[in-house]
C-alpha cells in the first residue's frame, strides 16, 4: 500500500511519521504539500500532528481549506483510507470527515505524557491486530483534545463500534480518573461509518521505534500491514 | 544627514556613559552623532550586545579542543564534530528581564531567540532544554511568574515542534522579583551544510526575510542592560511578542536554503534587529553595507529609521545572497508563505550607510560598534564580599542530629526543589521529532536519537547557585562537574559546554567578584574535564527588589554541556533494574552537610560553606565510570546531587517501583549519610554475578568505592527501619509542586 503524508504548513510530526512508514514499516510514502492538487497515487492518506497554521484560530479550522484537502475529501469519499493524528484528527473533524470536535483539555493545560489506552475495537483497518480490550501504552501531546459530540452523536458512534480506543490506566481501567483530558465516554481515537477514516489523539508514531523504549504504538501500523498482505 | 541635536544628555538616557559618547565621536572621527547613530551605538554597546563589562575573563575560558568546529564567539552557536559526517550545533541564552514582566512572551520569545541561532547556522533544533529560576513558590508572584513562563515555553516550543529533554527548576527568594529563564538548543547538521553568519562580496543582494517589522522590542537590549527596578514593568514595550508559527516557516525555509549554494552567510536578528545583524555579518566580512530601510516590510505605517534598525521584532532573518540567484531564494520564502525582500547590498570599505526616504540617516563604521571591534571593554572593580569568610566558619557540630530520618525523609521529598517538575514538565512536548530516548529510560542527561546510527547525544543543564553563591569558585566548578557527572551516568562521554552567566550588577564590587571568581571556577573545571566553552551569554543586573533595597540574585553560572554516546548500548538508566542487586557508592561519603537542600530548608541555616569537593577526585571517579559502564558492569547509574544519598535512592526506586535496603556508615553522622551533597558521588547497581568483576576493577584503578545496600521490595530501609513505602514516598514526591503552585 502506498501512503501520502501531507504537511500543512507547522506541521511538525510529519517526518516522524514518515520515517515510520518508511523506515520502521517498509511501506512506500509519498511526501504530499499542502498546495497541491493531487495526492500522486497515495492510497492511504496521513494528516500527521502539529500546529497547522498555528492552530491560531481554532486547531484544524484553517488547514481544511487548504487545497488538498479538496482531494483527501474525494479520495474519503471514495471509500479511500485517511488517518489523522492529533492535529489530523483535528483537521479531520473540521473537515467532517469525522463527527464530533475536539475541545481545550479540561485541564486548560497542554499535556504531554504516555497514557494507557484500552482497545475498544478490533474490527477496523488500523487496530486488527490488537485484541479488545488490550491495553496499549503510547504518547500525547496537545492542548485541544477532549473529544465532544452531542448525545445522539456519541450514541450512534457506539453503537456502530466506531470508538477505536479510550484513555485508561494500566489496567484497563476506564473512568473519571484515568480520562486523560475529559473527553466523552473517555474517547481517544475513532473511526467513521464505512470504517476508512481513523482519528486519534494519541502519537502511535512516538511508540515504533525500539530506540526509545515503547514499540506499543506499532500495532497500530502493523494492523495495516496485516490488511494489506492478505 | 538629518540630526535632531543629541547630546551627552540624550546618550546618558540611552545608557551611554560619557566616556563612552566621547569615544563615539572619536569613532565618528570628530562628528557628533545623530539620534538615530546615537541610538544605535547604545544597543550595540549595551552589556547584552557588546559583553564590554565581561569579555576579558570570558576569554579566559579554555576555547579549543579537538571535535570543535567553531570556537567561541565564531558563530551563533558553538559547533562539535561528532562524527559519521555530523555535527552538532548548541547553546544556552538567557530571557530573564523579559519574562520578569511578561513571563509568558518573555519565556516564549526565549525559546525563539535560542533556536534561530541554531538553524540559523543550518542546523535541524532536535532537542531543547531549560533552566529555570523563581522565588519563593508560596508568593502569588512566584506562582505567575511561573505558570506563565511554563506556558510561554510551552506554547512556543510545542508549536515549532522542538522536544523538551531535560532542564532544571530550583527555587530560592533571591529570585522573588527576577526570576532567571535560560534556554537551550541542540541542533544536528551535515558537516558540509553549515551556514556562517558572514557577508562579503561587493554588489551582493543583502535580504531580510520571515516576519514584518513592527514596534516592539526596541531598545530591548538596553533594557536587559540595565537594573529591574519597581519600574520596570513601564518597559513593557522592551518586551517582544513570538509567533511560533512564523518560526517554523522560518525553520524549514532556512533548512531548505542551507541545502543548496545560493548564499554567502545568514544571521537571525535577535537583540537589536537589523543593527546587530548587518554590523556583525558586515564587520566578520570586513565589508560594508547600504541598506534602505523604506524596503523593510513593516507592521505599521510611520515607523522612525531608528525604530526600524533597533526593533526586535522576532522571526526576522538577514540573508546575504550571492548575486545572481535571487530568484531561488526568493522562490524558496515564496513556498513557505514567508517576507523576502531585498533590502541592500554589500560594499565595499567596512561603512554601514542606513537610508530612509532618500535620505543617509546613519553612516558608521561597522568594527566600531561591535564586541573585538570598537565596542568598549572594561575590567570593574571587585571586592570579596564579608560573607564569604563568615560562611566559613560554620560546622556541622552546631547542628543537631535529628533523630526522626522517617520524618526528616518524608519533610525532604516534598520540597519544592527536591519534589518532582512533573507538572511543568508535562506542559512542553518531550518526545515530538521521535528522538528522546530518555522517556521510557530515564537517565541523568536527556539521550538524543540520531536516527540509523549507533550513536546518541546526552545534554544536560547544571547549576546548583547556592554552592555558587557561598564560594563562587568552587561552586562553579562543581557545576561543570554535576553536568559532567550526569553525561557519564547515562554513558556518555562530556564534550564540550556552553553556558549562561546570570549575575546581579557589574558595577557592584561584590556581584562583579562572584562574576569574576565563578569564571575561574568555570575554566579550572572545564579544563580538567576537556569541555571547551563553545559560547553561551551574560546577563547582569539581575536583583530583587525588597524593602531592604535590591539585592542581587544568587549568582548563578548555568553549565549546559553534551556529551557523545559512542555506541547506544552504554546508554545507563538512573532507575534500579533488579531486585538483588548490590547498590555502591561509588566515591566516599562525608561527614559533611554543608550548603545542602537538607541544611537550609529543614535547619533553616542560609549561609555554609560549599559541600565537599575535590576535582582529582571526582575527575578519577568520572573516568572510571566510564571503562565500568563500557564494560558492561553497571545495570543503573544516578548521581548523588540535591537532596543526598536518600533522594538519589529514591529517585533510582521511583522508575520501576522497586525498594531498597541499606546500611549507614560508622564514624559518619546519619544525616549527613543521607542527606549531605558532599561531591563525586554516584549510586551504582550492580548483579552480583558481576560484583567481583567490579570491586576487582575499581582495586586496580584505585577507585574508593562503599557497598551500601541492595535492590529490594517495594519499601525504603535504613540499618533494618523502614523509611516508608517507595509508593507513598513517590506520590509525595510527584505531588508536592502540583500542590504549592496551584494552591
């Protein structure tokens, strides 16, 4: 599978995740710019993490207007695979690839740390190779992330099983306590309903590569990688 | 040339002496100066600017050594050779006058400053770290200060994408009003991809690129050349405003631009702007420069020609470019969204000429107004102060030993300077660029990944002031040894050293004699321990304001040092691994609790003597750590610093919750066992299996070394008494600060 990774201008994981893909995984990558019009064969498409256009305005709010984002739409729309992370998934949002928003932590704070998170899926291209109910450690960093959808909103995505993960503690315990930044139903990660378009808060990218410890975050990346060699 | 009739009045009122006005004519060859010349002279000359009240012991400072590339003062950061065809950019900057108003723009606009110097010289920033200063933690000003320089650092360096690998915060009330906030950056470049901050060639386009031109931050570096006083926050408009976004454009245009050949040299424009960037680039060229400041893209409509030259707005680059390829440089700022403009050209003769509306507004020549150049250098007068022999006569007889260590300990840990950073160090993106290798491993230093390569860089930031403060030698020798101490644990190798000199007034006997004391201190040690001082920054005038009158801030040198991981399998964590292990303290204890976080906080006594100390010493033990951890012996290595033998101890159970069980020393106090910051120490576990090998190897080196103890349980105990749970110990540890600052 050939993947297009777009950067946004301060988009500032875009290499990680590149190197990722690249590297770590073996897959092919295309690197894609914000002003192009095509996305050069790319059949799955990542909005990496950062600070597109400075998140000034409202995190994500400008980069959907940005001219590829007219191609990642039709490509969606296709029933092409697209995964945003952090601020992709935020990007992701605005653009309504995805329901619901992400707001300011209910900390008000940004936070980076490694948080737990508990497999609420494994039917979708990017958690198949994790069981449910696993729990896998792997970084976030942001300061816009507590994941709100009106109450039909968050009824329809459980009942179509499209959280992909919720924030926990290391025993998969999920609760007030162990919401990282007090999102909905702790919600860290979801998918839409034709299950081609993944966001997610945390960074699997930060949790792949055996130099820094924690290789948790490359089931995310290997249940790809299962999708594709069958 | 128009004049608006300055005169010594008007210098006076810019922070020119005198006998620096009269020099100027001289420089001027008899001409009186103009507002806007005037004006210009006062930043370049200004302490922050010219160094003119430091420079002579700066250069003191040993400033060669075999893996540097670029010695002190060369360009904007140093530059070490560190192999595989790499080089690794770095160096440490104060933002304490700013932030001491506006903490939130004046950290941030810190963060910038810092990385454009790195990849101003075509280098990728791949990790950042912070020292910070701040008073007394219960006062709401402290609390301000603080929560708005986290964010400020926070914001800025998160959305730039730069990680956060290590830092230090320590509190003190000399800080009360002047909190000090250095950061550091650490880039890595392609040893032929560098950029110089130079610009030659007559007839070469001169550009300024990245951000607009606005009012802000004028007169800046005159402003940090001076005393905080209860008027400072009327300087607000000194302070410049980041845009971090901005930056990043700016980042990865330059980075673009260092790949090709299209430039003679590139400088960012930090304090003093335009003035400071065309003087240095034009005078290191031995060139001059026309420069027409109606071409600069400005914020606002109507700004004064000296407002244009001195303004610190950020995200501002000067780029000389090679005659003929405009057109691609221009193309490369075009993609990126980003100002390109050019502004002058290179002359010949070494004559700055500033126009504005037709008009010649400045005309100097640019080695008058620069540090090594015309710039003033002065030796101050110093004084040794009465407290520094007073602090010598204190013994550890008039303390009495505690007898409680559980409630000492339990007291210990929740000390603002000994508790953990966790609530800080969780607002700053530690593991954006996917390089730290410290996060699930912690160690003494931050371990930058250089990614397909065996090799690794450790950084670190030290400085324990109080030590500085009581013997400024000394301490800050110890300085550069904890920062040495802490490459060596994590299993690197030290290299080189950049630092940031915060100091109170220079025309203070006494502050200027802990300046020019702790300079020695810095160039003995750095000496001994073959790290080159690669540049860094002074900044003075740091004080709090109290009713007893200013008093300067503990003097307070920041040692930010790297070091090479020459192969990532030495890379040594500070937590224990196994339970069973022997733990060794590798070096001697003391019976010494001289200037320890134990002495001041929980005795209350301000003023002893430097802890223990001795530089062969810890040199020895330095070097055999080192052939120890090559050779494979040593599962966790944590150095003993703030807080003692316990602290260390515990921060080494707190990584895996596992325990420990140790014995004091006879003919050693208890306290001082545990508690005293006596120098050269390490906590070393150890498999049994191995320990003969070790105990044969440090026999044969001569190395002093203490079995104390194993790895066990999940409780801390002392000769057979439990201290209290690794748990409840960590949960005090990692909630303390949390609990003071948001209270």
């Amino acid at each position: 599978m050939k993947f297009g990774v777009i950067t946004f201008p301060g988009s500032n994981c875009d290499q990680d995740m590149i190197y990722v893909l690249e590297s770590i995984m073996g897959f092919e990558v295309v690197k894609l710019w914000h002003k192009d019009h095509d996305l050069q064969g790319a059949e799955f498409v990542v909005l990496p993490g950062g600070f597109s256009y400075g998140d000034y305005l409202r995190s994500g709010a400008i980069a959907r207007f940005s001219p590829i984002m007219n191609e990642v739409v039709n490509h969606a729309k296709k029933g092409g695979y697209v995964m945003g992370i952090c601020n992709g998934f935020q990007i992701l949002c605005e653009a309504q690839l995805l329901p619901g928003t992400l707001q300011h932590n209910n900390s008000q704070l940004f936070v980076c740390d490694n948080v737990y998170l508990k497999t609420a899926t494994s039917n979708s291209l990017v958690t198949n190779a994790l069981q449910k109910d696993q729990v896998i450690k792997v970084p976030v960093a942001h300061a816009e992330g507590r994941y709100f959808n009106h109450a039909e909103g968050i009824k329809a995505l459980e009942d179509a099983d499209q959280v992909l993960f919720r924030y926990c503690d290391a025993n998969g315990l999920v609760n007030d306590f162990t919401n990282l930044n007090g999102s909905i139903n702790n919600i860290a990660g979801i998918t839409n309903t034709n299950r081609n378009v993944f966001g997610m808060m945390p960074h699997p990218e930060r949790a792949a590569d055996t130099n820094l410890g924690n290789i948790d975050g490359k089931k995310i990346f290997e249940s790809i990688l299962n999708q594709v060699s069958v | 040339m128009s004049s608006n009739e300055p005169n010594i009045e008007v210098a006076k009122k810019l922070g020119i002496l005198e006998e620096e006005y009269h020099k100027i004519v001289e420089h001027l060859e008899g001409r009186e100066p103009n507002f806007t010349e005037l004006s210009i002279y006062a930043v370049m000359w200004s302490e922050h600017c010219s160094y003119k009240n430091s420079i002579k012991y700066l250069k003191t400072l040993p400033r060669t050594g075999p893996h540097l590339l670029a010695e002190a003062g060369e360009e904007n950061a140093g530059l070490v050779d560190i192999g595989d065809g790499l080089a690794c950019a770095f160096k440490i900057e104060s933002h304490n006058h700013p932030s001491a108003i506006e903490p939130y723009q004046g950290a941030a606009t810190g963060v910038g400053g810092i990385n454009r110097d790195i990849f101003t010289m075509g280098a990728r920033p791949v990790a950042q770290l912070n020292s910070l200063r701040f008073g007394d933690p219960s006062l709401e000003k402290t609390k301000w200060l603080l929560k708005g320089v986290v964010k400020g650092i926070g914001d800025y360096g998160n959305s730039f994408g730069v990680p956060v690998l290590g830092g230090e915060v320590f509190f003190d009330k000399s800080y009360n009003t002047n909190p000090l906030v250095n950061a550091m950056s650490v880039g890595i470049v392609d040893k032929g991809k560098t950029i110089s901050a130079i610009a030659f060639g007559e007839g070469n386009p001169v550009f300024i690129v990245g951000s607009s031109t606005g009012k802000d931050g004028i007169h800046g570096a005159t402003f940090a050349s001076g005393d905080l006083s209860e008027t400072s926050m009327d300087d607000l408009p000194a302070v410049q405003v980041g845009d971090p976004f901005q930056e990043k454009l700016l980042l990865e245009a330059s980075l673009e631009l260092a790949g090709k050949d299209y430039i003679i040299g590139m400088q960012d424009m930090g304090a003093a702007g335009i003035t400071c960037s065309t003087s240095e680039m034009s005078e290191k060229g031995g060139v001059g420069m026309d420069i027409n400041l109606d071409l600069v893209p400005t914020r606002q409509e109507g700004m004064l020609p000296f407002e244009i030259l001195l303004s610190e707005s950020q995200e501002r680059m000067l780029v000389v470019v090679k005659k003929g390829f405009e057109n691609q440089v221009t193309e490369i700022f075009d993609k990126w969204d980003l100002n390109c403009v050019q502004i002058g050209v290179v002359t010949k003769g070494n004559t700055l000429r500033y126009f504005a509306k037709d008009e010649l507004v400045a005309e100097l020549p640019a080695d008058t107004l620069v540090l090594g150049g015309g710039a003033p250098v002065y030796d101050r007068e110093y004084r040794e102060p009465a407290y520094h022999q007073k602090a010598k006569s204190f013994t550890i007889d008039s303390i009495k030993e505690p007898e409680d260590l559980k409630a000492v300990t339990e007291f210990m840990v929740a000390q603002p300077n000994i508790a953990s950073k966790k609530w800080i160090i969780k607002q700053y993106d530690s593991m954006v660029g996917t390089i730290n290798m410290s996060t699930n491993n912690p160690s003494d230093a931050g371990i930058v990944n250089i990614k397909d390569s065996n090799k690794a860089i450790a950084v670190t930031v030290d400085c324990n002031a109080r030590y500085v403060h009581t013997d400024p030698q000394v301490g800050c020798s110890i300085a550069v040894a904890e920062a040495a101490r802490n490459i060596v644990c994590s299993g690197g190798e030290p290299s080189a050293v950049t630092n940031c000199c915060n100091f109170g007034n220079p025309y203070n006997p006494e502050a200027y004699w802990q300046f020019v004391m702790a300079i020695k201190g810095m160039g003995e040690a750095c000496e001994k321990f073959n790290t080159p001082v690669t540049g860094g920054n002074v900044s003075f005038y740091n004080q709090t304001v109290t009713k007893d009158g200013d008093v300067p801030v503990l003097p307070t040198p920041t040692i930010g040092m790297i070091g090479l991981v020459n192969d990532k399998s030495n890379i040594t964590p500070l937590g224990f691994e196994n339970e069973g292990d022997h733990i060794i303290l590798l070096g001697e204890s003391k019976n010494d609790i001289n200037s320890s976080e134990y002495l001041r906080s929980f005795h209350q006594v301000e003023l002893s003597p430097a802890p223990y100390f001795n530089m062969d010493e810890e040199y020895h033990m330095q070097d055999t750590l080192q052939k120890l951890i090559k050779a494979g012996l040593i599962n966790s290595a944590h150095d003993c610093a703030d807080g003692g033998l316990m602290i260390t101890l515990l921060e080494s159970s707190y990584v895996n919750n596992i325990g420990f069980s140790i014995q004091t020393k006879n003919g050693i106090r208890r306290d001082a066992f545990l508690f005293g910051e006596a120098q050269g120490r390490v906590v070393l576990s150890v498999s049994k299996n191995n320990f003969d090998s070790f105990k044969q190897y440090c026999n044969n080196n001569n190395q002093i070394f203490e079995l104390i103890g194993s790895v066990i349980g999940s409780v801390a105990i002392v000769d057979g008494n439990s201290i209290g749970s690794i748990k409840g110990l960590k949960e005090t540890y990692n909630n303390s600060l949390e609990k003071i600052i948001l209270n």
